[in-house]
C-alpha cells in the first residue's frame, strides 16, 4: 500500500474543520489487514505550531475493501 499528499495545503479558520482525500493503492497479493490501518498527518496551526494526528481506519467491512476485493477477482 501506498500514499502520497496530493494537492496544497490549505488554510482552515481557527476552530475550522475540513476533509481529506485519501487514496489508497493495495496490492492484490498481499492479504487485507484485519486491524485497522493506522493512518497519520501533521497539522499546523496559524501561530505555525504543529500536531501530528493519528486515526484508524477500520479496512474490513468498508467500501475500500470491496473495491480492492473487486478489482482483485
């Protein structure tokens, strides 16, 4: 599997929220994972303080995984 950044960074209002586009390339012979996958990215802020910010992905049972499991048939 692999990611990348795509496009530039954007600007976000303090208290602000906004959305990520993630990709995700699997390889047909490498089995799912069955934990979620830990997905991570720096944040930071106007007063150019950083974050890191962490989520799990739960894989099994997602759309992600029924794409993958399609297109690798």
């Amino acid at each position: 599997m692999a990611s990348t950044s795509i496009g530039q960074p954007r600007l976000l209002p303090l208290g602000g929220t906004g959305q990520l586009v993630v990709e995700m390339l699997f390889e047909c012979s490498v089995a799912f994972f069955q934990e979620p996958l830990p997905l991570g990215f720096s944040v930071e802020t106007e007063d150019k303080q950083v974050r890191e910010v962490s989520y799990a992905v739960a894989l099994v049972g997602s759309d992600w995984e029924r794409v993958a499991q399609f297109k690798c048939a």
